[in-house]
C-alpha cells in the first residue's frame, strides 16, 4: 500500500513552503524516522521524516519547487530495509543530485514549470535545450535563447558573461518581505556609541580556563552584552515594549533574540527569560542554536516572539552598521568588531580595543534621549561587567 508524504504544518499563518533537497530519492530505502526530504518555510528550513521504514517509489514535488501545506508531495511503500539508511555524504550527495541533475545516460533532465510550459508553446523538447540553473535544471531564460535562434547560453566577449535566475527560497522572501515591512511601518533611527572592551577582554582572559573546566563552555562576548542589554532595558522599559494600535505594551520579561548564522541565512532564535539565566547557562544556550542551525534543526516556536534583538555583525569583520528592528519588536543592538584604536584616557592618549554599538528604535515609542540612555547603560556595564553582580 502506498503511504503519502504530506508536507507538515510548520507553523501558525505559513501555507506554502519549498522543497529542499530530497535527502532519500526515489528507489532508496530509509528506516522510520529518518529525514527524506528538506522543507524550507519563510522561517526555517526542516526534515521530513520517513513515517515507516521502507522505500520511496514517487517523488511528485521536486527540489525548488514550492508546495501547499498538507499537500503530497511523493510516496513510499512499507516494507524492511535491508541496506544501510544512512549512506556516505558523497554518496548521497551524488542521489541527491542525481533527481535535478541533466542526466549522462539519455534521461531527459530536470524543467522547471515555466520552462516546461514554453517548451511546449514553442513545440521544443527538452533535450534541445542546454540547462544553466542549479543543477542543470533548464530554466525559462533557457528555452527563451533557443526560441530566439540562440544556440546555448550567453556568448562570452571578455571572460565568464552568463546569468542564472532562481527563485527566492520563503525564508529569503519572508527576511526582504521584514525589512520592507520595517522601513514601512516604523519610524527607524539609529544611535551609536563606542564602548572600551578592556575590562571585558580581561575578565574573559581571567575566568576562561575555569569557566570552560567548570561549564564545558567558552565565555564568550554575547552574554556579557545580553547581561548589559537587559540592565538597559530595565533602565528604558520603552526599547523592550511594542505598539499596538494606539496602545503601548511594556513587557516585564525579557526574551532576546540573537541572530545565529545557519546553512540557509540568518536566524533569530529566542533565549526566553534570559535575565533567569546565568552566563554559562546563556552560552550554553547560544551553543546549542549555533549548532542547530548549521543543521537546520531550529524549530518553528523557539523563532517566535522575542522583545529585543542582538545582532553580532562583528564575527564578520563589520566595523559599522545600521540594524533593521525585528517588526513588532522597537530596538535591536548591533555589535561589531572590536579594533584597537587611539582614545584619550584622562588627557592621554592610549591604545584600547575599542567596539562600536549601535541602537535602531522605533521613534514612535523611543525618543532620542531614552536611546542615548540606554546605550551609556550597556557601555557602562561592559566597561564595568562588576555593576551586573551589583546592580549599580
């Protein structure tokens, strides 16, 4: 009996979503539980789970195409599997690539829809026609040169000249659709500051080898930074609030989202209750995001909600910017690299590793002043981290 495979709700409002990569291609085993295919939504990108052990005999919904909530999107039959599931990376890498790959043996290669459709108006077949995208998936822009007499891809004058067109992953759609939402609906403007991380360098350099013995962890920057941004936000209660129709809601806990890197872009996962936490506890946490999202494994709930942001572009060399707040949120931090620089202490001039932060708020709720505040707060605590175990 065939058994459907459905792509899953992944997450309150989503109803469209991206095929990733089929991990298990047609004719492959792969025991209960084990991933199949990537789903991409406008958040995160998950597995899909083999709901039985057995076969998979259909795939109806190709990589790169987009699919509705509860919609099949292949089939697999029950029964034992007698190979290993779990083949070696280049291995599967190859099977993966072998379901939207031109393929060497005379099978026709992979069309996507629009260029399936003009291939047809056009009374083409698909193996006159040389596939540029991902792949060598043959796209619509393809079909086009053919149909204009071209006889392949652009010609080259001077050097490598072509073009490749993909769609837009929702998780890609979803982050512009953000940004623009952002620039829109809010009033933006941004404050800086510059803060001395010579306290903080030392006091990392001081407890790293206990911390890391004691807690299995590294100290790092962010909790220091999110020990700070909390004092700040209770200092300035309107950076932690939202705006609600004509209504102001303040929030009395204080859920930070930081921005992790992950295989298919930024992510902002939500440390909940983060001033309950410790630091080891709020590294640790960090840990486990960081790594989880190298593996897509982020789950849609713990994207949801957060009151303020962290952004830090200083693990890419950023030496300034402006952040973009995380709509309904009103301020995000952003931190960048730390440089050494001249400043005048007490009328000299020294060298000190010196960090730029900046604050974008919402001026519809956070006045200029209230921002200036809140930055001299973390600038004070991070020059000073003793003030956190004080609370001056």
């Amino acid at each position: 009996m065939a058994i459907e495979l459905k792509v899953p709700t992944v997450g309150e409002s989503i109803t469209e979503v991206f095929i990733g990569d089929w991990l298990t291609p047609e004719g492959q085993s792969v025991a209960e539980g084990d991933p199949i295919v990537e789903i991409e939504s406008d958040k995160a990108t998950m597995e899909l789970p083999a709901p039985v052990s057995g076969t998979v005999t259909q795939v109806l919904k190709k990589s790169g195409e987009s699919a509705l909530v509860d919609e099949v999107i292949g089939y697999m039959e029950e029964g034992e599997v007698s190979a290993p599931t779990a083949a070696p990376t280049e291995e599967k890498s190859e099977a993966v690539a072998s379901t939207v790959a031109a393929k060497s043996d005379g099978a026709q290669p992979a069309v996507m829809p629009a260029a399936q459709r003009l291939l047809a108006e056009q009374g083409l077949s698909a193996s006159d026609v040389r596939g540029t995208g991902p792949g060598g998936r043959i796209l619509k822009e393809d079909v086009q040169q053919i149909a204009a007499g071209k006889t392949g891809p652009p010609q080259s004058v001077e050097g490598d000249r072509t073009e490749e067109t993909v769609s837009m992953s929702p998780m890609r759609r979803s982050i512009a659709a953000r940004l623009v939402e952002a620039q829109q609906t809010a009033a933006l403007l941004t404050t800086f500051n510059e803060v001395d991380m010579t306290a903080a360098m030392a006091l990392r350099k001081k407890h790293q080898e206990a911390f890391v013995e004691k807690y299995g962890v590294k100290l790092g920057f962010m909790s220091i930074f999110i020990k700070a941004s909390i004092e700040a936000l209770k200092t300035v209660p309107q950076v932690n609030a939202i705006i609600d129709g004509t209504n102001v809601i303040y929030r009395n806990y204080y859920d930070i989202s930081v921005a992790v890197a992950s295989g298919k872009g930024l992510v902002v996962p939500v440390i909940r209750n983060a001033e309950r936490l410790s630091f080891a506890e709020i590294e640790v946490t960090i840990g486990d995001f960081a790594a989880r999202a190298k593996k897509n494994k982020i789950a849609m709930a713990e994207l949801e909600g957060g009151t303020f942001t962290i952004s830090n572009g200083g693990v890419f060399g950023s030496m300034l910017s402006t952040p973009i707040i995380n709509p309904p949120q009103s301020g995000i931090l952003g931190l960048h690299t730390i440089q050494q620089r001249p400043v005048a202490i007490d009328g000299e001039v020294v060298i000190r590793p010196m960090m730029y932060v900046a604050l974008t708020y919402d001026h519809r709720i956070v006045d200029g002043r209230e921002a200036v505040t809140f930055l001299l707060r973390i600038k004070e605590v991070v020059e000073d981290p003793q003030r956190i175990l004080i609370e001056v």
